[in-house]
C-alpha cells in the first residue's frame, strides 16, 4: 500500500513539473527595428542603406560599413556620415538574407541599390521631432513614436 502511494504521489509530481515547465516560456525583444527604419516590414534582420553605402543590423542595433580595410559594425555611422538624415534616407529591406554577414553581397546591392537609388515610396517607423505629419489630428502620437529626434545616423531608438 505504501508503495502504491509513493508511486501515485510520484505520477502526481511528475505531471505537476511537466506542465509547470511547458507553461514557461521566454520573451526576448530582440532586434526591434530602429524609428526611421520603413513601416510594414516584419521578420528583417537588415536594411542596405545605398546613399551611404552601408548596412543596418536591426537584431544587433549596428552599422555595418567598410572601413580601413575591413568591415566595421559600430552603433554609430563614421564620422564622414554622422549628418546622414536616416529618416528620409532610403533603406532597401533585405527579405532573404539571415545571416551575420550581408556585406557578403555587397557587390550586388552596391550595383542593384546604388548612390540616390528610390524604390518605392517608404514611410518610417516613427517621426523626427520636427516633423509635423498628421500633428493637428495626433498630436499624443508624436511623443511616443518620434526616435531620438536628430536623424543623424547615431543609431540610438
């Protein structure tokens, strides 16, 4: 009898840990993209930004840009790009590449997405401080949803 009761109160056990542990579950918030990156995109881990010649890792919050002979990720742009407007800057999204390393195909967007390239009209994510779409119809909207203010390729969000 005492038997049967360790190995009931073992199966209750059991059961109790098994579905405490299927009840956790982790969520990270990883890789939220920045307030100037284009609105309607999901499941992107970078942008190619052709004015300026350089990636956006969106997961990591890093430039990516060749320099001194090798690439360089840093959250901020070089100092020669510190002025780029990264709100009204085209930003190609790159649907189909995952990997830690889009420069791999830099040749190919450099060509593709050259200097001055537009694709389709883009609106951000968020808005820059003095911008004032839509201010007269929401106005609480712009508190929230404005960036760092500066456009200014410092990579802060």
């Amino acid at each position: 009898m005492r038997t049967l009761k360790l190995l009931v109160a073992a199966i209750v056990l059991l059961t109790a840990t098994t579905t405490t542990q299927a009840q956790v579950s982790v969520n990270v918030n990883i890789g939220t993209p920045p307030a100037w990156g284009p609105a309607g995109y999901s499941n992107i881990d970078y942008y190619y930004l052709p004015d300026i010649q350089s990636y956006y890792d969106i997961r990591l919050s890093q430039f990516i840009y060749f320099g001194n002979g090798k690439w360089i990720r840093s959250r901020n742009l070089p100092k020669q790009y510190r002025n780029y407007d990264l709100y009204n800057g085209y930003k190609v999204v790159l649907h189909d590449y995952h990997g830690k390393s889009p420069y791999v195909y830099y040749q190919t967007h450099k060509t593709k997405y050259y200097k001055g390239y537009k694709g389709k009209p883009q609106k951000t994510i968020g808005y820059k401080t003095n911008d004032k779409r839509d201010y007269k119809h929401n106005p609480g909207k712009h508190k929230s949803n404005r960036g760092n203010g500066k456009g200014n390729g410092n990579g802060k969000h």
